[in-house]
C-alpha cells in the first residue's frame, strides 16, 4: 500500500521505534469477527450448529474468529443470530462495567454493533437508545436492531444537541 509522505512523516513523529511494526501490519491479513447474538440464540447452540470453523477471540466474550468468505449472506447472519464485527471495535463496549438494569445512550451508533453488544450486556432488563445522526445511517441502524429481534433498543436520528435537550 503506498502512503502519500506527509502520513508516513507524521506517524513517524507519533510512533518512533514503533513505526516499522505499525508499517508491517498494513501488510498483514486482517482479523475478522464476529459475536454471538443471545437474544436469537445461545453461545452453545450456535455453536453446535455453526458450520464455521471457529477460534474464540482472546479476552472477549461471545467472540470469535473465522475464516469464511460469503459470511455476510450466511443464513445464520441473515436470521440476526451473529453480527459481524471488528475485533477492535468490540473494546469499547467491553471495557465497560454495565449492570443489566441501565438505560444506556449510544450517541454514535450506526450501523450498530457496539449497540449490538450493549444490548448483550443489558439482557432484557436494560434500555438502550442508539442515535445517528446520517438519516441514511439510521436506516442501516434499524434494519441491524429489526435482524438482531432487539425489543427494548430504540433508534434516533436527530442531532446530539437535540438528543441532549431531552436528556
């Protein structure tokens, strides 16, 4: 991949000795992930019936790896019983101490799978109300909340100044 100079010179300056490693890995095969979702279905019985060759993620919950191209289209994905994620992305949500009575904000949401993995953590319980702020992000955001069969999530697209107004 080339990267146009003044990328390279500032990562240089932010990285130093790290910045050669920082290189390699864009080189490197990403990794792909996804979650369970449980409110479609167990960690266990999916995975009895999961026809991916999974390895579980290390540190996260509900999270594994694959190697299976055409994921997306799989029936599994369809009927709202996993959500496809970056394993990165899923820290945010992890690193958070959620008791499962709390009514929970996502002001960032679309297209949805932080919100996925809170409402994991909230259980039926919780409340979650996810907003973004693109109409047509909202739209991807619904349709992901509809799949996943989230009964107590709502989706807003409003501006957070609006949002906050009626907070």
């Amino acid at each position: 991949m080339e990267l146009p100079e003044a990328y390279k010179t500032r990562m240089k300056h932010l990285l130093g000795d790290e910045y050669d490693a920082y290189i390699a890995s864009l080189d490197e095969k990403s990794e792909r992930a996804f979650h369970v979702n449980k409110v479609k279905i167990s960690e266990e019985r999916f995975l009895a019936l999961s026809p991916f060759a999974q390895r579980k993620a290390p540190g996260r919950e509900g999270c594994f790896l694959f190697d299976y191209e055409g994921i997306g289209r799989h029936p599994f994905h369809k009927a709202g019983m996993m959500y496809i994620q970056e394993p990165a992305a899923m820290f945010p949500v992890e690193s958070l101490e959620l008791k499962p009575d709390w009514r929970v904000l996502d002001m960032c949401a679309a297209p949805g799978g932080k919100s996925s993995q809170l409402m994991q953590r909230l259980g039926e319980k919780g409340r979650l109300v996810s907003n973004e702020i693109v109409p047509s992000r909202c739209k991807m955001l619904t349709g992901n909340f509809e799949r996943l069969g989230f009964l107590n999530a709502s989706a807003l697209c409003a501006s957070p100044q609006n949002v906050a107004a009626r907070c």
